[in-house]
C-alpha cells in the first residue's frame, strides 16, 4: 500500500472489552493487529457502554460510540458515524453480545447501498445463521465479502442455509488467541500453586466461558480429586447463570470443595499464567473443538497439553501437544489425561494475529477494488 492513500478499516461489534465477549476480544485483537501493520486507519463501530474507559486493549485503533441499542431506531445515527469517519471497507461481526435488535442484520446492506460501500461480514458462529435465517439471508446477501472462522463450516449448516451462502466465496481465516505467551518458570509455578493451594495435585485447568456447550461439568468427571487440582478460569454470564450454579455446586462438593478453584474471569496475563503453569488443559466440548477456538489456542501458546474433543480429528497430535477425544467419551479422556499429564513442548503453528491481519488486508484490498462478489 506504499505510495498511496492509507486503507481505512471501520469494524462494527456489539461488544468491545471489556464487556465479556468472546467476538468482542476477538475484534479488539484484529484492530490491534490491523493497526500494527502500518497501511491502516482502524475504528470500531461498537455499543455505546457508559463509565467504559480505554483498558489498553484498544490501542492503535478509535472507538466509536453512537449506538445505544442496535434496533432499527438506531440506523441513521449509525450511518452518520459510517459517513463522518469515511472508511474504504466496512467490516460487520455476527454474533456478537451486546446485539439487541435488528440493527445488525440491516446495517450492512444500508451501508452499501445507501453509502456505496464494499462490506465484509465475518461469521463466527454457524449455529446464528441456522436460528435466524430470514435475517441471516439479508445480512450475508449484502456482504461483498464473508470471513469464516470454521474452515469446515458449510458442513456445519443445514440445506437452507447452504443455499444462502450459495454464490459466496467464504474466506476462511483462522482465529487467534487474545493471550500473551507467559514463561513456565518455577517461581512462576510456586506461586500459582500456592495461591490455589493446589498442593501435591496436579494442576489441571479450563479457560473460557461457561457454557453448556463447553462441557465444564465433565471435568468433575474427567478428573480425580485425588490427584488433580482443578483450576476453572472463567466466570458468570447472565444467560448462562444457572449452568454456572450447576457447575459451582460441583466444586463444592466434599470430593471436590478442596480440589477445585473457581477462578473467575482473570486479565489476561494472569489467565495465561494459569495455562503456561498447569500439567494440562482440558477443554471438554461437547460438540467437539478445532481451529475455530480461541480457548485451544491460548493453551497450546503456552506449550501445555491440551486436552479437547474433536469430531474430525483423533487422538494424540504430538506437533500440537493435544489429544483429541471423541466428544463426550468420558473414558477416553480419563485415559488420554493419564498418559500426557505434564507434557511440555514448544508450541508449533499456532495463529498469529500478524498472519490474522495480513489474510484480512488482503480480502479489503480485493473488495475495495471490486474483485469479490
């Protein structure tokens, strides 16, 4: 891009951190590496959330805040901001929290049509297309171009949905994770161990959100109280609140009360702490991982054994450090954690937001010159 005008890159979300949003870390990561190439103007188009102040995770990119809430009230003052900041790309993430009307599925074909300009959709999440098909049609219709985070995901949809995307290339780019690598030193472990008081346990750790879906309550299963501590990373969502009782009634239980630590959501250091000093993570989905999951990511940066499900892949990949079971075979991943518990090595081919930034330069830069569909 030397030599001519900077690319201007306008990203819309319902959420930015730190509202705990898996799609909001995801999209201040993205503007943070977009920003760093250098060939870019970066801006988030996100809810208006008051007492909200820079957490240094927006760094290189502005926030914008004209949306109160995303209903069809809401479209002309999204337009004037589009207008005012006068980007060359408009870049739409579905779903997102924070998304509470119909505003999200509009706003890109009022972006092209009324304001003539090239829109990128990013889906992270299959399963929204299949729930609000109607909605979806117009949101994906109106895209010049859609990002997927799923390399298999029209496998992951159902025939109608399929005829939706019909006609559109689907540009997979893999996520990355918003952790930092932290060093696994012995004073670093010490400390982490005191601080749970984990003892002479194996420390056995989950990050991410707890969800149904996420199989948390498997651990309880997977795991033995008499040799594993376990460290659960990640805290309460309103719709999810009475999964997270489900779970903490499980860590409180007399085999489980001193053998578990319901951590809470951590900053992100402090959470990737926790990954690089346990003797593995477990991420039991019960609708099986893969290179989609933030989660999987931020552990295998640290070089820990991860231990996850997976409906394509099977069994110990010792290039990735990850044993992937079958989802919901408790017995396998009892066995599995028995045979590579405290397994380091050094993480290979993990996502780079630099790799993430570059793929993503690349599909603005086709749709700016209007070489997508």
């Amino acid at each position: 891009m030397s030599g001519s005008r900077r690319l201007r890159v306008l990203l819309v979300s319902g959420s930015l951190p730190p509202m705990r949003c898996g799609v909001g870390d995801y999209v201040a990561g993205l503007g943070r590496a977009l920003a760093a190439t250098g060939e870019m103007d970066v801006a988030v188009l996100t809810s208006r959330l008051e007492g909200r102040s820079d957490t240094g995770q927006w760094a290189g990119f502005e926030v914008i805040e004209p949306i109160h809430g995303w209903t069809l009230s809401s479209l002309r003052g999204a337009l004037e901001a589009v207008r005012a900041w006068k980007p060359d790309v408009v870049h739409v993430q579905h779903p997102s929290q924070g998304y509470d009307g119909a505003l999200p599925f509009v706003l890109g074909a009022a972006v092209r049509w009324r304001l003539g300009l090239p829109v990128v959709l990013t889906l992270h999440e299959p399963v929204g297309v299949n729930l609000q098909l109607p909605a979806m049609t117009a949101l994906i219709r109106s895209a010049n171009a859609v990002v997927v985070v799923r390399w298999n995901f029209r496998s992951l949809v159902n025939w109608k949905v399929r005829w939706t995307i019909a006609g559109k290339e689907l540009c997979f780019i893999s996520n990355a994770t918003t952790l930092p690598q932290v060093p696994r030193t012995p004073e670093r472990v010490r400390t982490l161990r005191e601080r749970y008081h984990v003892g002479a346990r194996a420390m056995v750790a989950y990050f991410g959100f707890i969800y149904p879906s996420r199989g948390v309550h498997q651990l309880f299963a997977i795991a033995d109280p008499r040799l594993h501590h376990l460290v659960i990373v990640g805290g309460k969502l309103d719709e999810a609140a009475a999964y997270n009782d489900e779970v903490s009634a499980l860590a409180r239980r007399d085999d489980w009360k001193d053998a578990c630590t319901m951590a809470g959501f951590l900053p992100v250091e402090q959470a990737a702490e926790v990954l690089a000093c346990a003797e593995a993570v477990v991420l039991p989905f019960l609708g099986g991982g893969g290179s989609w999951n933030t989660s999987l990511h931020g552990a295998r940066l640290q070089g820990t054994f991860v231990l996850t499900t997976s409906r394509e892949d099977r069994g110990y990949d010792s290039r990735q450090n990850v044993y992937y079971a079958r989802p919901g075979d408790i017995g396998e991943m009892q066995g599995a954690l028995a045979a590579h518990l405290g397994t380091w090595q050094a993480p290979h081919d993990v996502p780079t937001w630099e790799r993430v930034a570059a793929e993503h330069l690349e599909v603005y830069t086709r749709v700016r010159k209007g070489r997508e569909r």
